[in-house]
C-alpha cells in the first residue's frame, strides 16, 4: 500500500483494516463521545465506555450519539474508571486505551498500575501526526507531551516509539531528523552532539529502517527552499517524514504553533505501553480526538498484522 499522507488517506486506510476496540475512561464527556460515534458509525474502531452509565447515556443524548451498541461499563469514580478501563485492555476485552473526562495523572496511574495496568518495558512517548496546510504530507513530532528532558538512551526509546507510528502509516523507510537550531555538531550546543551520535548510529544501520540525517534545523528539515539556499545535501532535507526534538519545552512549542498559527490538524497517540494509549488534551477538538482514535487504531491493527 502507498505510503498515507494525509489524514484523510489514514481514516480510509482505518476503514480498511479490522476496527480496533477502544476503552474509554470515563467517558461521560460531549466531544470524546461524538469522536467516538463518528469513528464506529465510520467503522474505524469499536468502543467500550467505562464510568457513570446514567452521566455517559446523558452526554449521548446531548451529543446526539447513537451508544445503543456499545457496552457501558459502571464505574463511579475517576480512580475506579482508570483501573477498570486498563484491566479492560490488560484481559484482552479492548486493544486501545483512551482518555476521557478525567485527569491525565489519574487516568496514568492506571496506564502504570502493576496490577491492572498496560505498563510496557519502554518508555512511555507522545506521538503527534500533523496534517498541516503547506506542507505536501504528514509530519510526525515527538516527544510534545510526556518526557520533560530526556536523555541521550531515552530519546532512542522515544524514536523507536515514533518509528512504530510512522511505519504503521506505510511509510517503510521514513525520513528522519533531530531538529536542533544548528545544522552542524557543536560542542556548546548538546543536542548537536546527540544528532550527531545518531547519526553515526544510523550509518552503522542501528537505529533501525529509516532514512536519518541530523542535526538539522526546522527550515532544513521541511524546506525545499532552505535546502537549495543552503546548499545541503540530505534526502531527509526538505522532505522530513518524523522530526525528534531535543527536550519537551522544544517539542510543545512546535506542536502549538503547528495547530494555532499553521492552522495544523493532528491525532496522537502515546506509545511505549502494552497497546496504544490516547492521552487527550481538554483543548482537543472532537477532529483532533477523532484522528487520534483513528491513530491508534491504525496502529494497533498494524500491529497485528
């Protein structure tokens, strides 16, 4: 199959492949409702809602969702939520896990309860896919979210995780940069010297099946134009599929710029459990929790593949 890039081509590619099962934790909440009814009306994912039945049947009814086919699991509270919608996953009942109407540190505590959570044995990493006008494809960031200033083995972990997301989106050999402010390893700036360390990794075929070149700066990375003025000769240059940055304050500027000045749409997913895990933002639209649905679902397919 081509290579996906736009996240329209993504939800035709979700229709395609066998809907995934998602656990919503608590799911009493308008706009993760109305992504959840338009991606199971689409069949791109099933749905399991965990929470307060009388309060999830009520946000249906406002968000004029059809939840007649979906299984409601009773839970009360925030805390019990989390825990029963991991168990969910963790016994085979689901193969997505989704944050709803709850804080993200409790609905974590149950991603990484040793008892009913889906703690894998990596890191765990936030996976943004941006459709953004201008730009001829999709453009994969990391890490915005989770790991505020990750070292040298951790971001490897942090690639790797991105790389499962990219390669679902049929992009065999994405190309691939660590963005820093300088093209060139530079002893006074250290994520120079890291994307330099990677590159000689990649050279040596340790990073995996990717097309790497770093550092690279963000006009170098999907600037055609910049590439040509500057005169560099890179295949990743201009053309950049997944862009690594150095630290989460990097990361989270790009990824709000991406949607509030460039006008970007995204979905994301947070990698490095046992299965998939969408970690919603309370300023998400119901588009964005969509194709992070449809992400994840896309992913957890592959996967089984």
């Amino acid at each position: 199959m081509k290579p996906i890039r736009s996240l329209e081509e993504m939800k035709e590619l979700a229709r395609q492949l066998p809907s995934s099962r998602v656990s919503v934790v608590k799911a009493d909440e308008v706009e993760t409702l109305i992504a959840i009814g338009e991606a199971a009306a689409d069949n791109m994912v099933e749905a399991v809602l965990v929470g307060p039945g009388d309060e999830i049947r009520r946000c249906a009814d406002e968000a004029e969702v059809d939840i007649s086919s979906m299984e409601i699991v009773e839970a009360p509270s925030e805390k019990e939520a989390a825990m029963v919608g991991a168990q969910l996953v963790r016994d085979g009942r689901a193969d997505i896990l989704m944050k709803g109407l709850v804080a993200s540190s409790t609905f974590l505590k149950g991603v990484l309860d040793k008892e009913h959570g889906i703690r894998g044995e990596g890191l765990l990493s936030h996976v943004a896919v941006f459709d953004v006008p201008g730009y001829d494809k999709l453009l994969t960031i990391t890490d915005a979210a989770m790991n505020i200033a990750p070292d040298f083995d951790q971001k490897l972990e942090i690639l790797k995780n991105a790389l499962q997301v990219v390669h679902a989106l049929r992009i065999p050999l994405p190309k691939t940069t660590y963005v820093c402010a300088k093209e060139k390893a530079y002893e006074k700036m250290p994520c120079t010297m890291e994307a330099a360390r990677m590159q000689e990794m990649a050279d040596r075929g340790e990073l995996g099946e990717l097309i790497y070149h770093g550092p690279l700066a963000m006009d170098l990375a999907v600037s055609p134009i910049a590439k040509k003025i500057k005169k560099v000769e890179s295949e990743v240059a201009g053309d950049a599929d997944l862009l690594l940055l150095p630290d989460i304050e990097a990361a989270n500027i790009l990824y709000k710029a991406l949607i509030f000045i460039a006008g970007g749409d995204l979905g994301a997913v947070i990698m490095g459990a046992t299965h998939p895990v969408i970690l919603t933002s309370r300023a998400d639209s119901a588009e964005s929790k969509l194709c992070s649905l449809v992400l994840a679902g896309v992913v957890s397919a592959t996967g089984k593949e």
